[in-house]
C-alpha cells in the first residue's frame, strides 16, 4: 500500500455528488438501499445505543441542500465519511464513520479537518453534535479535534444515550 493510500484522501464532491461514490453519473450519492444496508449491516457488532436513540441522518437527509458531505478514501475505495449540517448559528457534525478495517489511519481526523475547514469558510462560530453513550472511540476523537462536553442543543433534549460536545471556531 503507498503512503497515500495508507493516509488516505479527503474528497470535497459538490454538494449532492461524492467522489468515490460507485454509482453511474446521474444518480444522487449514496443512493441504492443496498448500499445503505450493507452500512448498517457492519454496525451490528458495535456497541450503539438502542435504535430510539439513535440521531443520525438518513440517506435521504444527507442529500439535502444545507448539508455538505466528504468521503475519505483509498484506491478508490470510500473508508469514511462526514458531513456537516448549517442551522442556525453553528453547525452539527453527522454521520462521523470510518470503516473499522481502516481505523487508526488518521482519516477520523482528516475528515474533521475537512469539516472544519469548511465550516469556517461558512463563518459558523461553532461546531456541535451528539454522539452515542458508548462511542467512546469518537468521543476521544472529538476531543483531540477540541470538542468539549456541553448540554443539548437545537431539538435536541437530555436522553440517557446521548453525549452533547461543542466547539468554537
């Protein structure tokens, strides 16, 4: 494997395409339940808080037009992803992921930096997001990107699953 693949490449698609995205020109990213299950599938052995508690976005959310949406890969391979969603005064970090196979690889971080990057560019003056109980992985995560632990936010309320986390940019 080169250095390259190994630290593996952000890709910035516009914002309804994304640049390893397997799928023909003309179909939305992400699209196909096949995919998406074969996603869920892999989350099976994970320690993820009860399916009522969980936040994230659907295929369908991720492809409205005030997300935007990065995918890390390597030799043409998709090993994660990250999008970022604008509301009102800051924006929420969804849908953080990197394949466990590719873990360990710097990609979480990258991938926050990408983010990030983008997020400043907006002039959003903070970053949030919850996360799960026992996603102690990405709580270590946020935490070296500068995330500290903070209440609920936006429709968000105190649940006992939940972890709430900001940033100031």
């Amino acid at each position: 494997m080169s250095s390259s693949a190994r630290r593996g490449s952000i890709a910035r698609p516009s914002r309804r395409h994304c640049a390893h995205d397997p799928d023909p020109p003309g179909r939305p990213p992400l699209s196909g339940g096949a995919r998406a299950d074969r996603r869920l599938a892999g989350l099976s052995g994970l320690a993820l808080p009860p399916p009522t508690h969980n936040n994230y976005l659907s295929v369908e959310e991720l492809a409205a037009p005030h997300i935007a949406f990065w995918i890390a890969g390597a030799a043409g391979e998709a090993l994660g992803c990250v999008a970022l969603a604008r509301s009102d005064g800051y924006g929420e970090v969804k849908s953080l992921w990197v394949e466990p196979a590719a873990r360990g690889r710097g990609l979480g971080e990258a991938l926050m930096a990408a983010l990030e990057t983008e997020a400043r560019a907006q002039g959003l003056p903070w970053l949030r997001l919850e996360t799960g109980d026992t996603l102690e992985a990405a709580h270590r995560l946020y935490a070296r990107c500068g995330f500290a632990i903070c209440g609920p936010f936006g429709t968000y309320r105190e649940g006992p699953h939940s972890v709430f986390m900001e940033k100031r940019l």
